[in-house]
C-alpha cells in the first residue's frame, strides 16, 4: 500500500506554526476560520484578505471549512431558506476569493431521518424530501460555487447510514456538490449508534469522496485526538483511501493544533502517511 499525503485543516493564525511542513510538500491546507459565527456575515473580507497573507507562496490544494453553526442546508422553512442560503453565497465567495477549490458543509441528518426515513414521506421517501429542501436552501450557492470551481463536500455529523448523504448526493446531481467523511464522526456513529466502520464509510462513498477529516476518539465523543490516541483501525482506514480513485483532500483536523506532528508521526509509522 502506497502511502498517502496528508495536510491539515487549520485556522489562519496556525499556519504559521506549521508552514515548513505544509508548504514544502505541497499539502492539504483547509482552512476554518469561515465556519466560525459571524466570519462570513461581518468580516469574510477581513478573514480573506488575513488568510490570502498567510497562504503568500501556498502551492498545495487549498479548501475552507463552511459555516454551519444554527444553520441547517436542508431547512423547510422558505423564508429561513433565504437566510441560510445567503450565508453560504457568502461562503463560496470567500472561497473564490482565496483561490479554495473546496468548501465543506455539514450533512443534514441525524437519527430522526434515519429512524423515520420510510414513515409518512410519501413515494419519493425521506431523502428525496430533504434534498426539494437542500435545493432551495442552497441551490443558488451551487450555481455560484460551480461558476467559480468550487465543489461543496457534504461531511458526515449524526449520519448512522453511510449511504445516506450519497443518496442525497446522486439525487442532487450538482458537478458542484460531493462527499466529505469525517473518521472521527463515523467512529462516534460505529460505537455508540451500531454504524458500520469507519471504512465502510469511505467505501461506499466511491467516487464522490473529495474530502477526509482525519482525527481519532474513543468512540464515545467528538474528540478530535491525534491519530493513535483513540480507537480507529487506520490500516483499514488507509486501505480504504488507497482503493479511492478520486483522489480527496486528506486534513488532519485535531482539536489542538499542536498535536499535528504527533499524529502525522503515527501514521507515518504505520507506512500509511508521507
């Protein structure tokens, strides 16, 4: 198995720290300081102009984290719809701005969907439902994204059914819109809700997965621990990545930023990571 490359996401006053290490090779940078309240209503033109000075000489392939606090991409509410949707024309235009060529978004299901995804949604079911929903929420969004080469990936949060966002995926059918798995979030699904592996995620994503958060936990909460310090089966992990085709940005995303050496040294170890 060949090892793969990984970078990081970051917010823009860490780059700094790590810059050798993502600049000299070439690697993954996400950025976050987009997803963080407020950011991409009152101060994108701030965080643009503070993250374009610190990618000054960046090569590698380059994507921002996307709001998402209180906002949900597939609301029903219309008037709400507006709303969310302007957050996010903000978004992909912050994108644009600092050259990023992904933005991720979070996935709109939770167990609810899963355990009522056949109960009173009628003959197009509960994912057709919700992807009339994510169109009006976000529909003008995709347009802009695509005009400016941006692919929104949709990251797994409360999904139990792996399948379940590339279901949404296909029925959206945008070149724009994508796949995101977060193994930190899969893992918290593997444990604690009887969800498949953390592999079985990335394979059945296919060829719609663009994008990894890489981050370990003990299966019990949101950690975002260095690889190693938790449970997830990396071999597997990995193996699963090297089958993918479609090459996906691959960020270590950990809680603290500090720990990037430490896992990125776990991994490395393993023969999985360069």
């Amino acid at each position: 198995m060949t090892p793969l490359k990984i970078g990081a996401a970051l917010l823009t006053k860490d780059i700094a720290s790590h810059r050798d290490w993502l600049f000299d090779a070439n690697r993954d940078l996400e950025i976050q300081d987009f997803c963080l309240p407020g950011v991409v209503s009152d101060g994108w033109d701030e965080a643009v102009a503070q993250a374009k000075a610190a990618l000054d000489g960046f090569q590698g392939r380059l994507g921002i984290h996307g709001p998402f606090w209180g906002l949900d991409v597939a609301n029903p509410d219309r008037d709400m719809a507006k709303v969310i949707g302007g957050k996010y024309l903000r978004a992909v235009e912050s994108a644009a701005a600092i050259g990023a060529t992904q933005m991720v978004i979070h996935s709109p299901f939770d167990n609810w969907h899963e355990f009522n995804r056949f109960n009173g949604f009628g003959p197009g079911g509960m994912v057709a439902k919700v992807a009339d929903d994510f169109r009006a929420v976000m529909g003008p969004a995709l347009t802009l994204a695509t005009e400016h080469g941006v692919t929104l990936v949709v990251e797994n949060i409360k999904d139990i059914t792996p399948s379940i966002r590339r279901e949404l995926v296909e029925a959206i059918g945008s070149p724009a819109l994508a796949l995101s798995i977060d193994t930190g979030h899969a893992q918290v699904a593997s444990r604690a809700s009887n969800a498949p592996p953390v592999d079985v995620y990335l394979r059945d994503a296919g060829a719609l997965l663009r994008h990894v958060h890489l981050q370990d936990n003990d299966g019990f909460a949101d950690r975002h621990w260095a690889p190693g310090e938790g449970h997830i089966e990396w071999v597997e992990v990995f193996r699963a990545l090297a089958d993918c085709e479609s090459a996906p940005h691959l960020v270590l995303e950990l809680r603290r930023p500090g720990d990037i050496p430490q896992g990125f040294a776990h991994l490395k170890g393993l023969g999985l990571a360069v």
